[in-house]
C-alpha cells in the first residue's frame, strides 16, 4: 500500500466505457495497489445511457455537468455538489450532460470478490 497521494485533474486520462451514442469515461485513481478497502476516481457521462447493476456499494458526487440516474422507479438529476449513494445490487442507467463526478467504490476489489449477501 502507498501513502498519500495527490492526484491533478489536469493530468487526469478517461478510458473510454460503454458504447455509442455519447461519451462515457473512467479514471480509476485508488484501485488495490494503493489500498485494501476502497477504490476512487473519476468518471465522466455525455450523450450516453449505460445500463449497469453496481456489485459494489457507490458514492457520486457530481463536480461539473448533469449527472441523470435512472432507476427502475424513479430517476434522480442531480448537478455539481450533489451526493447520491447506490447500495450494493442497483440497477440503473449512468446518463449526463458533460458531467464529471467523483466515486468511491468499497470493496475495491469488487472485479474478484463479492461480499456475503447480509
């Protein structure tokens, strides 16, 4: 594990994710090799509708841009400064308008271990 990091949004890449219409990004920041527990980054949706069920508990907070998540009973728009939580076994769809969020994501190895169902 490392100690404090300091990453700079102008040095910050997205890969791509999803596919077109739009633009959808990732820029994973904490992932396993700097910590045991949690994974954080950057994300980015524009023009886009990714269908996703999160494995994973989430936390987002919209820093520039629309942020619109549809979920099966409602959708919730939300724009910089807002925070939205989404439990382990959402289903939603990520959408937005030039929006750049922050998320954390726990466990951060959520691609090879999945918690006990409680």
């Amino acid at each position: 594990m490392t100690g404090v990091l300091h990453f700079k949004r102008k040095n910050v890449t997205f890969d791509p994710i999803g596919n077109p219409p739009g633009k959808a990004g990732l820029a994973a920041q904490v992932g396993p090799a700097q910590s045991r527990t949690m994974g954080a980054g950057l994300c980015m949706f524009d023009g886009c509708s990714i269908e996703w069920t999160v494995i994973y508990d989430e936390m987002l907070v919209v820093l520039e841009g629309k942020l619109r998540l549809v979920l099966r009973d409602r959708t919730i728009e939300a724009g910089p400064g807002d925070v939205i939580w989404l439990p382990e076994n959402t289903w939603m769809k990520y959408e937005g308008e030039k929006a750049v969020c922050c998320y954390a994501v726990y466990p951060v190895d959520w691609q090879t271990t999945r918690r006990p169902k409680t």
